[in-house]
C-alpha cells in the first residue's frame, strides 16, 4: 500500500531549503541527486517536459533554468505541495503546475519529456504507471526515471512501497515498452554512511564532522561528492538514473 505524505503540511518547502547555501539547511547528498539527473538531460532538448511527482517544484524550476524556452510542467497530487511550488517559482515564466496522480495524470497533450525522481518506489502499482507516462509520450519521447537501488545494507525507508534492484528496475521498464539508453549509479554507501555520521568526542556532544566537510565542498567550492557516479553495476553505490526511450511498435 502506497504511504501517505504529510512532509509538506509540516516542513513547508524543504527541499528549496536543502539545495541552498545556507550551512545550516544544505544537503550535499539531495543536490547531487539533482545535478545527477539533470546530467541525464544533457543531450536532449525538449519541448515540453513534464515532472510527475514535483513536490515543492524545487527539482522543477531548475529544469526550467537549464531550458528556457522549453515549457516545463510541474505535476503533484499534493495541494499543499503545489502551494509552495507555484509560489517559489513565481518568477519563472516558462513553468506551471497541475494537479494530478501517478494513475491519473489529468493531462490530454502529448509531451516529449517525463521525468519522475524518486516516484517509482512509492507506488503499488509501478507498471501502470509507467505505462501511463508511455501513452503520454510521443513516440520516440524520452522518460528520465529514477530510485534507490535495494540494498540489504541500508534500511528500507518507510515511506517506500518497493525497493529495486538493478536488474529489477531494467526489467521493469522494458516490459513497460521503454528502451534504457543510460543506466547510472551515484551516492557511493561509504560516503553516504559517513556523511550521516553522528560523532561525540570523549562522549560529549554531536558533530556531524563529515556532514560540515561535505556541504563545505558542495557550496563553496562547488564540488559535490555524491557526483561520483558508477555506469557499471555497483553493490555500493545507493541511487540509480536511468534515461530511456519509449518504444515504437
């Protein structure tokens, strides 16, 4: 059964907060999924690109800033969520957003570009909706798809319906008519698992040492250590991206 989601009625529009500047707030490990992603886009130039799954529009606004003159679609089932987005990203002109499900996309056109961050896992019903996003593409488009790869090392997140693995998530998206084109990896497990960190010296205290180390990095000196990416299989590495192609019959 697919979990609820209250994070917005609660923390409000974190994960602008996270990708920010602010020490305080910054998450090198949340920036390096998108700049990951946004990677995946590299070589395409879409029209329309729509964001199923975009929260608080934080992921969203910056496909907007990477394609100004694309139209970028924000989709959410989310109220509270597309409350904050549309006012975060109010002074962007070639972004909107609608409010929709996974297995109700309340969307008729046709777009060139789905992306979906970290949705799939989520769902009860993965197939079905990705066999949605295929109907909505047109032929040729492309899906950007993305999910934490199963790891008996790291404990399930609560919120998850399923967790895949590589050959679990390949599989799943041929059998949903979508020819991968790129298969990548990021977030190696050693550099995630010292980054959360809690150290006490002498039993005094909590310093998040690597954590500091880290965001210092990603924002100072614009070098975000979850970049370090994998195109093989990777028992250690925790995120995987896929870029793939609808499949014409």
């Amino acid at each position: 059964m697919e979990k609820e989601f209250l994070k917005y009625e609660k923390y409000g529009a974190y994960h602008w907060d996270r990708v920010s500047g602010s020490f305080k707030h910054h998450d090198a490990g949340l920036l390096g999924k998108y700049l990951k992603t946004l990677e995946l886009t590299d070589n395409i130039n879409p029209k329309i690109l729509l964001d199923i799954g975009c929260g608080d529009g934080c992921l969203t606004a910056m496909f907007a800033e990477k394609f100004p003159n694309s139209q970028i679609i924000g989709l959410d089932y989310s109220e509270a969520a597309l409350k904050l987005a549309i006012k975060k990203t109010e002074n962007l002109k070639n972004i909107h957003f609608i409010k929709g499900s996974c297995y109700d996309l309340g969307f008729k056109n046709k777009v060139d570009t789905i992306s979906c961050v970290e949705v799939i896992e989520h769902l009860d019903r993965p197939k079905s909706f990705l066999m949605n996003c295929h109907n909505l593409l047109v032929n040729n488009g492309y899906l950007i798809c993305t999910t934490p790869v199963s790891n008996p090392q790291i404990a399930k997140d609560p919120y998850h319906t399923i967790e895949y693995s590589q050959e679990e998530f390949k599989q799943l998206l041929t059998e949903s008519g979508f020819t991968i084109l790129k298969h990548q990896f990021s977030h190696p497990l050693p550099l995630l698992k010292r980054y959360k960190k809690v150290l006490s010296p002498m039993g005094i205290g909590h310093i998040r040492l690597f954590r500091y180390l880290y965001n210092f990095n990603s924002i100072v000196l614009k070098k975000n250590p979850f970049l370090r990416s994998s195109h093989a299989n990777h028992s250690d590495f925790c995120k995987q991206y896929v870029l793939a192609r609808k499949q014409c019959s």
